[in-house]
C-alpha cells in the first residue's frame, strides 16, 4: 500500500482527495497545517509521496515544497486552483515532480499520481493483461513466455494504458505524465512512441489492434471489451 500525505488547510478537499484515493489502495495521511509538513514526514518515513496545495494561510505550498525538497526525497505534486504558466514554471522550480489544477478528475489524479511514483521509482509491481506481463521493478516486458525489448518511453506508455484501461488518454495529456511537464515534446512524437510500440507487441504475436485504438482528432486508449 502507498502512503501518501495530504496537504491542504481546507478539510473538505483532504476528505475529497481521500474519497478518490482510499479505494484505489492509497493510505491517506492528512495535514491542515502546512507548518506541520515536516514533522508527519520525520514522524511516518513510509510516506512516498506528498500532495502539496499551493495557496495555505501559513506556509504557501512554494515555501513548503522548498522546504521538504532540502530534506527528503519523498515525490512531491502541487494542488492549486491556480494554473497561470509563472506558477508552474514557480511550483517546478521549487523541487515539486508534478502539477495539477483544481478542479481536476478522479481520473486524471490517479494517473499523474502514478506517474510520478513510475518515474521516481517509488511504484514497483508487476501489471498484466492476459498473457501480457509487465515488470516495473526489472522493466521487463513477457509475453507468452517471450521478453520484449522496449525503450524506456515505450515501457511507460504501456504501463500507463494496462493501468487504466479503456481511458482516452489526449496526445497532450501523454507527454505531460510521460515526459512532465517542462518538454518540447509534441504530439507527433508521441504518434511514432505508439506506432513502434505496437509493431513490437504486434511482432511478438499479441493482438495488439484489438486493444490499442487509436482515437481520432483525440490520443490513444487500451480497449477491453
């Protein structure tokens, strides 16, 4: 189970964020007072990722961010109902690994949650669609017995798609939780990641056009009948 520490002075947004994240395996830990983030980290070492708002009464989440980045290494995502570029470019350059607006989806907190635990290193299980395996911790994937190479953009964009199966995933939204956010990819990049990540899976013998579609004018989703 992932341990992860709420943020937030508003008591109606921590129990929100719990309500999304407790019946996907999350423990939920939370925090009111932005003075006392320091202290639940030095208290409960098994916290692996911080959910951090950006405007609190006492610490904004810029000076806590600063803060928690001189000492631990635990991923850190900022909560903000602000989404001007300054403040993103501010909220990364204070150590923070990712960056959602308010109001987002269910939907979208999970997948840029377990993003940054992919990235960071934090998240290490293994997924799998029928005979299809996927290793996180060795980054191997199996199929039928067989390993298939795959490059490490591959690797996570397959993750991604067996971790949420049947979601529209915009080519915008993937290079944010592929790449992060301060990238020039663009979305014909992506098109060529999912073109040869599917001739590898193609060429391995799974039925990979059943499954990876392709949505017009949209991005890609895994569909599961």
């Amino acid at each position: 189970m992932t341990a992860i520490l709420l943020v937030d002075d508003e008591v109606r947004m921590l129990d929100l964020l719990e309500l999304y994240l407790a019946p996907h395996g999350f423990l939920c830990m939370k925090c009111e007072d932005s003075t006392k983030v320091e202290k639940h980290l030095n208290n409960n070492p098994m916290i692996q990722l911080v959910l951090l708002d950006l405007m609190m009464p006492k610490k904004d989440g810029w000076t806590v961010c600063n803060e928690i980045r001189a000492k631990f290494r635990v991923p850190i995502i900022m909560l903000t109902a602000r989404d001007q570029t300054e403040d993103v470019v501010k909220g990364l350059n204070s150590g923070a690994d990712d960056y959602i607006t308010k109001p987002f989806s269910e939907e979208e907190l999970l997948a840029r949650i377990q993003a940054v635990l992919r990235r960071t290193g934090v998240e290490k299980k293994e997924v799998s669609y029928k005979e299809l395996h996927i290793n996180e911790e060795s980054r191997e994937v199996i199929y039928e017995g067989e390993s298939i190479s795959m490059t490490k953009t591959e690797f996570e964009l397959l993750c991604l798609f067996l971790k949420h199966p049947n979601r529209v995933f915009p080519r915008e939204d993937l290079v944010t939780l592929i790449w992060g956010y301060d990238t020039e990819i663009e979305g014909r990049t992506v098109d060529s990641h999912m073109r040869n990540l599917r001739e590898k899976l193609r060429s391995a013998g799974f039925p990979i056009e059943q499954h990876l579609q392709t949505v017009w004018g949209v991005g890609y989703k895994w569909d599961v009948p």
